[in-house]
C-alpha cells in the first residue's frame, strides 16, 4: 500500500509563505493498492494535483471514499482531470445516507450558479455506491465506513490489504472529535486497534478545545492518546488549522512526539504533508523544505 499526501489542511484552502511546507490544500489522500482501483480519500482542493500528477495520465479506474459534504472535503472534485476523461471510471462512495445523496453532495457544486460545467457533463463514467458498517470489497483491500462525532453525516474509513499482498490496515478519522473516557472513545479504539497507520484529525492544540466544543474537530494530543490505545505503529497529525504556520505544527508535532516517549511508546508521529509519499512498511519522507 502506497500513500500519498495531496491535500492536508482543515477548513479552507491558505496558500502562501507559512505554509510551505505541510501545504494549503485541503483533504485528499490516495492508497495504491496491490489491485484494483486508486483509492482517493476526500476530494478537497487537493485532488486537483492528484488529477494532474504525470504518473495519473495512464490511471483509468479511482474509488473515491468521501468523509462527508462539507465544502473543505468536496470543493476540489470539479478541478479532478480524470473526470473530463472519457476513458475513466470513478467510483464514489460513502457511508449509508442514499446514493442520490452522494451524488446531490457533488452535483450541487457544479450548478451553474457555481461552475460552468455540471456534473451530467463529465465524460468519465461516474458512479454512486454506499459502503455500510460491513465490509466492502474494492479492488485487493476490504473496506469499511463507520460513523464520526462530526456535525452533520459524516465517515470514517478502516482499509485493510493482505499483509502478502505488500499492504496493511490504515485508518483514515479525519473531522472526528475526540472525547477521552466517553463511550465513543471506546469505539474508536477499537475501531484504529493495531493500524499501521492512523490518519487523524489534529486541528486543535488542547487550550483550544474549550472554545470549539462541538465542533467537530480534535487536538494533537486526543489523536496521540487514541493512537497509544489502539496500539497503532504510525500516527499522521491530519487536517491542520488554516490559522496554523509550519512552524506551528512542528510545535505541535514535537508536543505529541513528547507525550508518546513519556510511555515509552514505539508509535511513530508526524504531521501529513503535501507530496509526502511512502509505503506502509517503508521510511516516511520528511516535508518538503524551500530554499
């Protein structure tokens, strides 16, 4: 299973000299798999890059696993080149709510009071599915949808691949707030136990939790206490605040690198970064740096 960081920021696309390093744009995740379609995580602005990578010219066939509706998630779905391709197959799923739904999500954005082309015109064959709290089967990985403490609908994803088969499980818990002691807590849990890798959201430090209560969002050091746990072997600090500088987030992956040596824990953390690219078994890439 390969992994690759196209879009990790939170709530709006901030490009610009801050945020260089860790990128402006937000959510999208792509899982090679040893068969089968390019699994897609989200469809924020990041997908667009991902449309654009030379290596996506002889890509044919994506499944798409969307989290949840909100703009951040989906706004980049009509910059997504292989959907003007007519030799391409997108599959989109998400959690149980009704394929119009799913489809609604993407074909509200591309009305003509919001984009030129609508998404009827799009020469890719575009398909809506639901994956439900059983397992789904999509290419050589199964997968599967559970629900997050997020406002509105809003899904997880557990993927798992034959260890045989070059792959692994990964957990992508991304808009999920985190409650330490609470049932949900508990559900977590199990539901990241023993992945080797857990993306999660890690858009607040802990003093900032207080004021954004409901929202629907976690801080580094929930994300970090949940991967002990669950006894993941790599976290991914995911979906940074747009307000938050690199060098915001080295401090705040350096605050979670510290809580885990206090257990003298072997889990790994860092913070996502845009064309951070590896395999599950393999080093993770430091971020990008500018001269």
């Amino acid at each position: 299973m390969q992994v690759t960081f196209w879009g990790t920021r939170g709530s709006i696309p901030v490009p610009g000299p801050s945020t260089l390093r860790y990128g402006g744009n937000t959510p999208c995740v792509s899982v090679r798999l040893a068969s089968g379609p390019l699994l897609v995580l989200d469809a924020g602005t990041g997908i667009r890059a991902l449309g654009n990578a030379p290596e996506m010219s002889a890509e044919c066939s994506f499944a798409l696993l969307l989290s949840h509706g909100h703009w951040d998630h989906i706004q980049g779905f009509p910059f997504f080149a292989p959907g003007y391709r007519d030799i391409c197959r997108i599959q989109v799923f998400g959690g149980p709510g009704g394929t119009n739904c799913l489809k609604q999500l993407l074909s509200d954005q591309m009305e003509d009071s919001y984009f030129p082309v609508p998404l009827e015109q799009l020469q890719a064959q575009v398909e809506f599915d639901e994956i439900y709290d059983d397992w789904k089967q999509i290419g050589s990985a199964r997968v599967q949808a559970f629900p997050l403490r997020h406002t509105g609908v809003g899904w997880g994803f557990r993927i798992e691949e034959r260890p045989e088969s070059g792959g692994g499980v990964i957990v992508y818990l991304t808009d999920n707030e985190l409650t330490p002691g609470s049932p949900d807590w508990d559900f977590y849990r199990d539901i990241c136990h023993g992945a080797d890798l857990l993306i999660h959201d890690a858009q607040y430090l802990d003093h900032e939790m207080p004021a954004r209560k409901g929202w629907g969002h976690s801080s580094g050091r929930d994300a970090t206490r949940l991967a002990l746990e669950a006894g993941c072997k790599r976290l991914a600090l995911f979906h940074h605040d747009p307000d938050r500088s690199d060098d915001s987030i080295d401090a705040l992956t350096a605050d979670c690198r510290a809580q885990a040596i206090l257990t003298s824990s072997t889990l790994e953390i860092f913070a996502a970064a845009e064309a951070q690219s590896f395999e599950i078994s393999g080093a993770i890439q430091e971020p990008r740096t500018t001269s």
